[in-house]
C-alpha cells in the first residue's frame, strides 16, 4: 500500500498504519509478539479496542450526515486489512460496530441519529442472528418477540455471538409471527444498558482454537420487555433487512483474509530471501519465485 496515493481509502489507511506504530515494539499494543501474549492468556484485548476509539476509527462505520466519516465503502475495507495484518483478534472484535449498518438501511431519523451518537461515544454492538440449533438458519429462529401494548416480550436464546456478554447493544433478528414465511422476523436493536437484570441473561463463552481473546457467547431472554422503538422498519421486515445488511458487512469480512495473506507472505517473504538451501538463498530458487509471485498476484 503507497503512502503517497491520491485516493481517500488508501490515505485513511495508510495514516492508521503509521498510528499503529511498529510490529515489532514488544511494548506496542499492536505488535505481534503483543497478540501471541493476549492470545495466550485469552484476553478480551479491551486497551486496543478503547485506543481506536480514542484515534476515531469508529467515526468510520457512521455516515458522514450523522457525524461520522463513512462515505466510501471501500474505506473500511481497507482499515480492517491493516488491523487484520496485526490481529485478528483486535479486528473481529472491533468489526461488530459494523452492524450498525441495519440501521442505517431500514432505521428512522431518531434511531439513526441515536445509533451514531453511541458508535461514536464508543457502543460495542454485536449482531445476535444464530441460534444454537439452527446456526444461521433464519426463518428457523425460535428467538420470539410478541407485541403486547407499546413494548414487545423477548424470549429464546441467541448463540454464538461475537461480543454478545461483553458488547453494550445489540442487533437483533426474532420472530414476530408464528409463520415461516419471509415476513416472520423482524429487526430489533437493543440498549443492553436499559434491559440489565430485566429478563436477560449471558450463555457461557466459547473456547475457540484460534483469536481466543474474543468475546464469542450468547445472551438469552425470559420476559425481557423493551420497547416498540427498538423495531428497526416494519414488523416482518426482519430477513429483508437482515440480507441487505450482510451484503455489505460480508463484503468487509473479505479484509481479514486480505490482511492476514498480507502478513504471512511477508514473513515467507522475508524468510526466502534469509535462509539459505542447497548453498543459495530460497528465493533464488525458480519454484519458490513463482510460488511467491502466484500467491502475492
């Protein structure tokens, strides 16, 4: 990535590279030897997540009319790929606040501009889909939110959630309806602030074999109430507005493949040109250039 390149994406980008600071400073935050402490300890990385916070990388997942800087989609895109180049623990636990997106789509003015003033004060949302016995199977939910008057009764148990314990808000998919149709389901966002003790619970983390510092639980609900105005759009709205929004946060998740291929063909990279076989160096080696060349095009 040039640091001299005219295009908006790439300079975002390259100036959070240089924020970040070295790989190497073992007393850097967002060096490598950092991550494999954290990774070792499994330790939710809670001092990187309050840093870019504090740099505003989360004025990027808020439209520029909201107070935020998100105008070109490819910008974030390229943010993630440099936080992915370090740790991807840090950048999944950090994309969740793309999931504001659903907002943003199928939201009125007053839930917008209540969304944006949380992501940009630093709100932890999490994207509560998938359920234990049917993953991301939608129209299988058994996740229930019935009206009753102006608030709605929340039930079931949503699991495995990224950031579900630890995140502050959630966006939220359950079955307003008894059908199985496409209209079934309807979006919710929720302040888990206002619903503490109130009919909500938190299902145990997750061990994972890789990035085992994150938040990866559940959050379950008996009788949680909350209110009409967490309905993102119309009732039955819900696997409509579920799909829009993942066509873009999916498109995001292509950065953490990008940036973690970034580092591993640096350090195959680097090693080539290092280590010596056969009394030459690797990367003087035919097959190894092209291997390399194949894999870096």
């Amino acid at each position: 990535m040039s640091l001299t390149s005219n295009l908006r994406q790439f300079q975002s980008a390259a100036r959070l590279e240089q924020i970040l600071g070295s790989v190497h400073d073992n007393n850097n935050d967002f060096s490598w030897s950092a991550a494999i402490e954290r990774d070792e300890k499994e330790q939710y990385p809670q001092r990187a997540v309050d840093f870019l916070n504090a740099v505003g990388m989360n004025r990027f997942y808020v439209p520029s009319e909201l107070g935020g800087r998100m105008e070109i989609g490819e910008e974030l895109l390229y943010l993630h790929r440099v936080l992915a180049r370090r740790d991807l623990t840090i950048n999944s636990t950090y994309s969740t606040n793309a999931w504001s997106v659903i907002v943003w789509i199928g939201g009125n003015a007053n839930q917008c501009q209540n969304i944006a003033s949380r992501i940009l004060s630093g709100a932890a949302p999490a994207l509560a889909y998938s359920e234990k016995a049917h993953g991301a199977d939608l129209l299988s939910s058994e996740v229930t939110a019935q009206p009753a008057e102006s608030k709605y009764i929340l039930n079931g148990e949503k699991w495995s959630i990224n950031r579900a314990t630890l995140g502050d808000s959630l966006s939220l998919i359950a079955k307003t309806s008894n059908d199985r149709g496409p209209r079934s389901l309807s979006a919710f966002w929720l302040d888990k602030r206002h619903m503490a003790s109130k009919g909500t619970y938190s299902l145990n983390r997750l061990p994972t074999v890789g990035m085992r510092g994150l938040d990866i639980s559940g959050i379950g609900f008996n009788n949680a109430e909350i209110h009409k105005d967490a309905l993102i759009g119309e009732e039955g709205q819900g696997l409509e507005l579920g799909l829009k929004t993942l066509q873009v946060t999916r498109a995001y998740c292509s950065s953490f493949s990008l940036g973690a291929g970034d580092t591993m063909l640096r350090i195959a990279t680097e090693f080539a040109i290092e280590r010596e076989l056969y009394n030459k160096k690797v990367i003087s080696i035919p097959l190894v250039r092209e291997q390399l060349a194949t894999a870096y095009a």
